[in-house]
C-alpha cells in the first residue's frame, strides 16, 4: 500500500491511447517535424476535457462569423 493513496499509471495510458488513435484517426499523415505538435494539443485537450465544450464557446462568445466568411468570399458575395 502505498502512503499517499492509490497510484497507477490509468491515466498515463489512456492519455497514450488518445494520442495514438489522433495520429493514426484523425491525422493520418504527419509530417515527422510537426509531430511535435500533437502530443501538445492532445494534452490541451485532455487537461480540459471535463469542459471543453464550454471552453469553445466561452471563446466564441461576441464573435460575429458569416457563412460568407466561413465559405472564404472576402467581398461578402456568395457565388453560386
């Protein structure tokens, strides 16, 4: 028994175990000098994954985006 409660290596593993699914999910094809990267937005993301959600929108929050904006027309016209 340890003297300051129980220890494991649960959430070391699990945070590896998000880290290899990303690379090999979501970012199929990583360039060896960005992999650096990664592993420092999957601890992002791990660190805050109880509220994540909230943290975007927090963000986001008084930030006006159009679809114009988000489709990428600078001028504001939408071209069909």
């Amino acid at each position: 028994m340890s003297c300051c409660g129980s220890v494991h290596t649960k959430g070391l593993e699990n945070f590896w175990s998000l880290v290899k699914r990303a690379l090999k999910g979501t970012y199929v094809s990583v360039e060896p000098y960005h992999l650096y990267r990664h592993p420092d937005e999957q601890a992002f993301r791990f660190n805050n994954r109880k509220d994540i959600f909230g943290l975007a929108m927090s963000k986001a929050a008084g930030h006006r985006l159009t679809y114009a904006q988000l489709a990428g027309k600078e001028d504001g016209q939408l071209h069909q």
